[in-house]
C-alpha cells in the first residue's frame, strides 16, 4: 500500500500533497477538509490577495520574524525558501511581486489565483479531495494509520497533520502521547480607551516604540491608532513575541509610547529651540515634528494642558516637560485585545520538540507527520506564516514520496 491521508484542506495540506504526487505519482494521496470548502484562509489572506511570502531572502534574518519556532525553521529554511516559494509558484503560472513594505502578493492581485494554481495541480495529480469530513478519530494499527470520519473509515501508511489550529485535532493527537502547548492569540491589536486617541481612528506615525510596562516587551516600527486603540506593525509584532506574557496579564497592562523614536533630552532641546524660532506663533498651527500629524499633535498639547492657541513664547518650563513626555514617554492602560483582521493566528499547538524537523514527522510515532499551524509555530504578519505553511509542506511532501532530505 503507498496511500497517504491528509487531514485539511488549507495551504500546508495543499502544497504537501501536490509536492509529494509530483515527486512520487505512484502515491495515493487523499485530502480530508472538515469543512464544505478548502483553502478559506488563503481566500481571505492579505484582504482577499493573499500575502504569499515575505521578501527575507536569509534564513537567518527570516526566523527572527518567528517567536516560536525560531530556533526549529533554521535549518528547513536552509531547504526550502522565499525564493524557491517565487520559483515555485512562477512554474505554475502565478508570478509574485513585491510590494513596497516586501510583503510578497500574486501578480494578479488576488488570492484566487492561488486557489486555482492549488486546485488545478491536484485535479492534474489525481488527488482526492473530500470535503465535510469530520475527523473523530484516528490511530496506528500494525504499520498502518487507520482514520476514522463520521462516515467513513480510511486506511493509509502515512498520515499527515495540517489541520490548522485546531483543538479537536489537537486532542487526538494528545491521545497518541503529544505535548499540546495550550493555544493563546497571537496577533490583536491594544484595546485601549484614551482621550488621547479618542476618534483618532486611521492616524499614523511611521516609526514608534512601543514598549509593556514591566516587562522586557518592545518595538518599533508604523504605528496605527484604530477605533479600539493601538495597532499597526508595531502593536502586531509586539503581540506576537508577548502573547503569552500578556495572555497571563490577562491582557491588562500599561502600554508606553515613544510616538517619533527619539530620546527625551532631544527632543526637550528641540522643543526649546522651536520656541525661541517660533516666539509669536501659535503652537496648535501645525505640528513641528513631521511624524506626528496634526490632529495628534493638539492631543498630546492638551494631555500637557496646553491652549492650542498658545504661543510658542508662553509655554511654561512645566508645560515643555510634560509636552516631551507626552512625546517620548506616553503611557496608555490597555484592557483587552481585538483579533487583527483576518490574520487570526494563535501561539500554541504540538510541541516542537516531539517533531523530527528533517522530515517533519513525529518523533513518537513513525509516518505520522504534522506541517503548519497545527505545530507551535507562528509568526508576525506579512507572508511569514504562509512561508512556514511551504516550507513544512515541502520538506514533508519529500518525506511522504520516499525522496527524504
């Protein structure tokens, strides 16, 4: 028997079963996708275009975008890459481009053509794919995998975890004696209710530091302010490393902001310099700093109960300090968290050091293999966890077909 099961009908389940028929056409390969379509999250990727990859051409500096799994995708990187994930999907007629902040999308600007590439290549390798299969069970018998559906009963030799995340399957796999790391969100923005940013919703600061009180939690990067609070890559990324720090503060913490990245004394000077230039002009006319639009900047000289009115010369040595502050230093209670859009991606899942990542398969169970989401692995957003989705996918495709790395 060469039959392989594959259970999901995502990316990683996807690009490993199309890899590995490529490789092996002898194989016998079966999708099963629980729900009545496949491939849902990559339609709604990237605002329904699909954020394909990343263009982090180094293994290196591409697994510092991971915070768990960094140490473990080194060496599958080294294997498989952004730019084999290029070559990979311009083969099949789906060129990738590069936008300005190197996220990578389709050409064609639009994740159906992701879909179609996928659905096309399995059609082509006769692989089965079974919607509305509802997984209840499955478990080794002799050197088999027997996998049971609410309707059906499969048998394979090899079986392939790309369930997502997924606490039922999760579970199953707990049966067979696999760590679960338990499952906290990883990507959300900080629900934050200030008069600060009250109705600010849609501004943005290119370049702030955000730090979490009290812990070693910071970064810098753009800075959104959304109706629910901070957000933006900085929030996002930041999320992504505390997830479980702010998980166990039960997402109460107090968040500082450095809106332009620059040290209090600098910009004290600064703010002294501005109001000898700018003696007889009312402060509130136009924000002096070019990272900091107006609408914020006469925020922030209110929270230093300033008069937007004001002329520069009348500020008080008081009212420079604390406008600095609110500059450098301004701290936000966060209460909460709102899921990121359509990047709803957890921290949690096996453990990764029950996965021989050669092959990614178990080290507890052989011919039993996981890839994607369905692991401990996650990543900020940009194209980073669709990248660890081909990676997996394609070292575990040459596992499965018998061509092992």
């Amino acid at each position: 028997m060469n039959k392989v099961i594959i259970i999901g009908g995502g990316a990683a389940g996807f690009f490993t079963a199309i890899n590995a028929k490529e490789q092996n056409p002898d194989l016998d390969i079966t999708i099963l996708e629980k729900g009545k379509d496949v491939l849902q999250k990559v339609k709604i990727s990237g605002g329904g275009r699909c954020n394909v990859t990343h263009a982090c051409f180094e293994p290196k500096e591409l697994v510092k975008f991971y915070p768990r799994g960094k140490k473990e995708l080194l060496g599958p990187f080294h294997q498989f890459m952004t730019g084999d994930t290029f070559e990979w999907f311009e083969n099949r007629g789906v060129p990738l481009k590069i936008e300005a902040d190197n996220r990578v999308f389709p050409e064609a600007n639009t994740s159906q053509a992701i879909i179609d590439c996928f659905q096309k290549a399995v059609k082509k390798l006769h692989i089965k794919v079974l919607t509305s299969q509802n997984v209840v069970s499955f478990y080794q018998q002799n050197e088999n995998w027997v996998i049971n559906t609410k309707d059906q009963e499969f048998i394979a030799n090899k079986l392939v975890i790309a369930a997502g995340s997924s606490k039922k399957i999760w579970d199953l796999a707990h049966k067979l004696g696999h760590t679960i790391i338990n499952t906290v969100p990883s990507l959300f923005t900080f629900n934050i209710k200030d008069e600060r940013i009250t109705d600010l919703g849609g501004i943005a600061v290119p370049n702030a530091t955000v730090k979490i009180s009290d812990t070693k939690l910071e970064n810098y990067g753009p800075l959104l302010i959304t109706h629910w609070g901070l957000s933006g890559p900085a929030v996002l990324k930041l999320s992504a490393f505390g997830a479980r720090i702010l998980a166990e503060k039960e997402y109460r913490y107090k968040v500082v902001v450095n809106w332009i990245s620059k040290s209090s004394e600098e910009i004290l000077n600064n703010l002294n310099e501005l109001k000898k230039a700018n003696a007889k002009k009312q402060i509130g006319l136009k924000s002096p700093f070019s990272e900091i639009p107006r609408r914020l900047w006469e925020r922030l000289l209110q929270a230093s109960k300033i008069n937007v009115q004001q002329n520069w010369a009348n500020l008080t040595k008081g009212q420079v300090l604390d406008l600095t502050n609110q500059l450098t230093n301004a701290t936000f209670s966060a209460e909460g968290k709102s899921t990121f859009k359509e990047e709803f991606v957890t921290a949690g899942g096996i453990d990764l050091k029950e996965i021989n990542f050669k092959r990614f398969e178990s080290k507890l169970h052989k011919n039993l293999f996981f890839v994607g989401e369905i692991l401990n692995i996650d990543a900020v957003t940009g194209g980073f966890n669709f990248q660890n989705a081909w990676t997996g996918g394609y070292i575990c495709a040459n596992a499965i077909s018998n061509n092992d790395i």
